[in-house]
C-alpha cells in the first residue's frame, strides 16, 4: 500500500496521537522498527474519502488536526508508563539516600557521645620576682631533622606576619633565608636589641639596618624599656637608597660622641684622684668624657655602669662599639686622656681596652647572664672616600687581640666584618671617618651572619654563592641571594630584583633630637 506524503514529517505526532479510525496514521510495526504500516480502516462516505484524497496530497483539514492533538487522558497514559518503566530507579536512589541519612547520624551521635579530653589543673601562681625580672628561657623551634633548610613555601618553614607588621614590601625572601634547628630564638620569635657605643651609633645606619633585616627574617623587635634616656633613631645621617623601609623603625640606643670604652666602664667619678684620674692597669686615665677639640676634659659621664647594666640586661641581644674612639688616644691631640703617656695601638687596646671591656660584659651577666653580648669589630681607617689600606694590617690586629680575649666566654660573641678596598665606603663632609650606607649594610649584615653561626638565632641570611668579582655593572646579573652579599647591591623590594646600591647622599638629614 502506499503512504502518505506528510507521514514522515508528522512521525513525531503520529506516534503520540490515539488511534482514529477516520484519518490516516502512522505506525511502529511491532516486528520491524524501520517498518511503516497502515491501520486498517472501514468503508468510508463521500466527504470522507474527498478528506481521504486530500490527506493523500498533504492537506489536512481543520478537524483533522484537532484529532492529532493528544488529550488530557493520553498524557495521564504516557506518565503512568514513564513512572512504571523507572519504578526500581526511583526506589533504588531513595534507598541509597535513606542510608547516607541513617549512617552520618549515627556517627554524628557517636562523636557527641565520646567523653570530652581531661582539662589540666591550672598552674599554681608564680612567686614574686625582684625588679627588672630575669629573662625566661627561650624555647627552640623544631627545625629541619638535618642541616639547614632554606625557605620555601613546601618545606615547613613558618611564615611570620612581618609585611602586616612593617608594612613594606618583601626585603628578604624565602629563597634567600636558612632556617636551622637548635637556636636559642626562634625564627619569628621577639628579638629585644639593645645598642651602646661612640658617634657610630649615631652618625650611621647600620643599626637601623640590622633591625630592618631581622625584621625581615620574620623576628619582632619591641623597644627595650631603658631607665637612661636612649635615643630610638641616629641623629645626622646619609639617605640611602633603603631609608625608605627603616626609617621608622624604633631601636634603643646610647651613643656618645667621642666617648671611650672606659667612659662606658665606671659609674661617674668611681676611683678618680682630685685630678680627675682613675688607674686601670698601670696607666692614668682621665675620668672626664668628650670628644672634639677637647677630648677628655669636658665633663665626668652622665651615666654610669651601672645604668648601662640595667638598661642591657633587659634586651636578648645587646651590641657594644663603646671602644672605637680608643685607638685615637695615641695622637698628640689626645695625649691628655691618658696622661700625656706615650702608648703604641696594641698596648692602648690590651692594657686599658681590654680590661674596661670586661667590666662592661660582667656587669651586664651580672644583672642578666641570658644576655648574649656583641662585642662589634672596628673599622679601618678613612683615605678619601674608601678603605686606608695602610690600616687593614694594624687594625686587624686590633681586632684579633680583642677577640682573643672574648671568643671563650659564655655568650659573648665577637663580630668581624671587611670593607672592600676599593669600593666607596666611607662618608665624606660632616661624618668623616664613618662608613656610609655601603659600610653600614656590610655591618649588619655581619652581625646576622655571627648570630646565625652562632645559632643564637634560628634564620639567618643564605650564604652568598660567588657571582664573579663585585663590580658597578654586575647587579643585574646576580642571584638574590649574591646580591644580599655585595657591597655594590642591594634586593630592590618593589621590583623583585637585585640593583645598584648607591654609596649614600652627599647631604644629612636629622633624624633625631
């Protein structure tokens, strides 16, 4: 039998229709699905079969399309199938849910159930202490199992809130730190810095420095509460190209310009004759401080030993430059302070040096022995606007007499640094004598890298890998970790990389009172 036309283009209606006796449909064969076959019909009247012929062409009339229209109860018929045929998934997702309800409960009740951990007695209250009150011990954190390990985000190094607390940009990254376990102050960890010394502490920057890279390694560092008056900032010092990120930061300090380590060394007039004399060793020593054009006969000091002891013994780390100024006594200019005795450098340094040293160190233990005290190198002398190398000889021996003398004693470290020879390191105008930023960073960071090896702290910079030699064009060329090694650059915070670093401005600025 033959189709009708519109009988593919109406399947998806056909299919869904009842079935009428009065039009053509077309139906799925229950045998064959590509099988199309047509419902018998009965004998129909003269309308119907001119309706018939026109189905035959395509045209439907309007009753005949109101009969493929499915009705109300047809679709009743096509939900009862859907829901008959997807009976078990239904049941079978209902059950899975009801499970995962009854399981979670059960095991929420379970963990409400389990008896709560003990809570611990509290301690009984501590007694009474005697003012200032003795530091309490610092607890290591754990570190690597082995070795050092360097900084990085997957090593299990901690990472210490020091942006929030600076708010500057990264001057220390993690790749350029090592962390070290058994140290007596934990890395991000409060750090108190306490700094006593000459003109150096305030006509320069290196302690400001120092507190700007130990903040950077993650340590906090409040301000130790001196009862003598110190000053929190240098006084008239360069601009350098880090001033930016530490010139507000706070750290105690005395310094007194053109004084001596036995200025520091005694209470007021303690042990001076009538004319104002004391004997350290078998030399006379002036008991008047100052500097200048009048060295040693300006006034007695306006504090003592004793002060310097308490106001030390309330940091963890305290730094002495008391004894720069005391090589100097050998000039003709300065022959009063010890009366006009005729001393080489080393007997000025071994016989009076030396000793007021060790009263300094002592007194400090004695009010506080968990002070760890450093006793900083000194610095050659100035020839235009870098390194006398005339003075690297003399003054290193200098400084090895020193440190022979302290390198055995209980927390007592002693601090050794070199300044290129021939980079710019020196300030030249107003502070003569004194590094500048160059010499200044240099300091700093040798003081991180002793209290490192030391394990007094438990970061520490990353040992400089050699780059080739230190020259104004190699900056850009070096590893961050190089870079924080030369003398020559400097880790540019902001742009992540390592830059010239210039030598300081020709002006000063004041910076305290």
């Amino acid at each position: 039998r033959s189709y009708p036309p519109s009988c593919e283009a109406a399947w998806s209606i056909c299919t869904t229709m009842p079935r009428k006796r009065s039009i053509w449909c077309c139906l799925p064969s229950k045998r064959s699905s590509q099988t199309l076959s047509l419902e018998k019909e009965e004998p129909c009247s003269q309308q119907q079969q001119h309706d018939k012929e026109a189905r035959k062409r395509g045209v439907f009339s309007d009753d005949d399309m109101d009969q493929l229209i499915p009705t109300t109860a047809d679709h009743k018929g096509n939900i009862k199938r859907f829901l008959k045929q997807r009976m078990w998934w239904i049941m079978g997702g209902t059950a899975c849910i009801l499970t995962i309800v009854v399981v979670t409960a059960a095991c929420r009740s379970k963990a409400w159930l389990a008896p709560a951990p003990p809570v611990p007695a509290p301690a009984a209250p501590a007694p009474p202490t005697s003012a200032p009150p003795m530091l309490a011990p610092v607890v290591p954190a754990p570190g690597p199992a082995q070795g050092a390990a360097k900084g990085s985000s997957n090593d299990g190094v901690r990472k210490c809130p020091i942006h929030a607390t600076l708010e500057m940009p990264t001057i220390i990254g993690p790749q350029e730190y090592v962390e070290q376990p058994g140290a007596q102050i934990p890395s991000c960890g409060e750090l108190r810095l306490y700094v006593v010394g000459s003109s150096n502490v305030l006509w320069m920057t290196w302690v400001d420095q120092l507190h700007l890279y130990l903040a950077s390694l993650g340590y906090y560092l409040p301000i130790v509460n001196t009862t003598t008056p110190a000053a929190l900032h240098p006084w008239i010092v360069q601009t350098c190209d880090d001033t930016r990120y530490f010139k507000d930061l706070q750290t105690a300090r005395i310094g007194r310009i053109g004084w001596h380590s036995w200025d520091f060394a005694f209470s007021s007039l303690d042990g001076c004759d009538a004319n104002r004399f004391r004997t350290i060793g078998s030399h006379r020593v002036s008991c008047l401080a100052g500097g200048g054009k009048h060295p040693c006969m300006q006034s007695p000091p306006n504090m003592g030993l004793i002060d310097l002891a308490e106001d030390a013994s309330r940091s963890d780390i305290t730094i002495v430059s008391t004894w720069f100024n005391d090589k100097n006594v050998n000039a003709n200019a300065m022959k009063n302070c010890v009366n006009f005795e005729t001393m080489s450098y080393s007997r000025i340094i071994r016989e009076i040096t030396v000793p007021c040293l060790l009263r300094t160190v002592d007194a400090i233990h004695a009010r506080n022995p968990r002070v760890w005290i450093l006793i900083l190198a000194k610095y050659p002398v100035q020839a235009g606007a870098g390194v006398d190398k005339q003075s690297l000889g003399w003054i290193g021996d200098l400084n090895a007499a020193v440190q022979a003398v302290f390198e055995d004693k209980p927390r007592v470290l002693f601090v050794n640094y070199s300044l290129p020879p021939d980079v710019m390191t020196y300030q030249q105008g107003r502070n003569w004598g004194h590094p500048n930023c160059r010499g200044s960073r240099i300091m700093a960071h040798a003081v991180i890298q002793r209290l490192f090896e030391a394990k007094v702290i438990q970061r520490g910079l990353c040992p400089a890998p050699h780059e080739g030699q230190d020259t104004l064009q190699s900056c850009d060329r070096r590893s961050l970790a190089a870079c924080h090694g030369s003398a020559l650059c400097w880790v540019d915070p902001q742009a992540g990389l390592c830059k010239f670093y210039g030598p300081g401005s020709k002006t000063f600025q004041q910076m305290a009172s």
